[in-house]
C-alpha cells in the first residue's frame, strides 16, 4: 500500500515538473499555454515538490502573481496537514493510559 502511494506522489511530481517545462517552452515559442489553474491543480493534488524545482530550474513562474502566492499558501496548507497527520500518527500510538495518566504531589501528611 505504502509503495503505491509513494509512486503515486512521484507520477504526479513528475507530471507536475513536465507540465512546468512544457509550459516554458511554449511560452519561448509563443504559443497557446498551460493555464496557471491546470499547474495550480498539479501541485495541489502532491505535485508540489516537483512544481518548486521545475520553477527553480527553468525559472519560471517565480514572480508572477498571484501564481506564487497560491503557490505557497498550497505548501503551507501541504506541510500543515502533513504535520497534522504524523501528530495524530504519535498520539494514535501512545498508550492512551499515560495521556490521562495524573501524578499528584505526595503529601507531608
């Protein structure tokens, strides 16, 4: 299962990287382009690792707004639910009964 998803993320890192270039070559040749929605929804679905190094690569896209901001509010949303995710990993595997688990203070009595 584990394996499946892993390639799932590198098929669409590497669409999304493609689809970048593709993009920058059409817009040297000045024909029809790749719509900024189209990239967005790449990254959006995992693609978003692959979106940043082909912008970095090729060196496109990396001032047009409001692409960028959509861009990394994505990221920011990605890496949230990430952190989200290997939070409720840890807690779903912590033993319940030291989450409510209470020491009190001995007492001098």
């Amino acid at each position: 299962m584990l394996t499946w998803i892993i390639l799932a993320i590198l098929a669409v890192n590497a669409a999304t990287f493609v689809s970048f270039w593709r993009d920058k070559v059409y817009a040297i040749n000045d024909t029809r382009r790749i719509p900024e929605a189209d990239l967005l929804k790449l990254a959006l679905i995992g693609g978003t690792p692959g979106a940043f190094l082909a912008r970095h690569m090729f060196r496109h896209k990396t001032r047009k707004e409001p692409f960028s901001t959509y861009l990394q509010l994505i990221a920011v949303i990605q890496l949230g639910g990430l952190i989200g995710i290997s939070n409720a990993s840890n807690v779903a595997s912590y033993d319940i009964d030291n989450i409510f688990k209470i020491n009190h203070p001995r007492s001098a009595f």
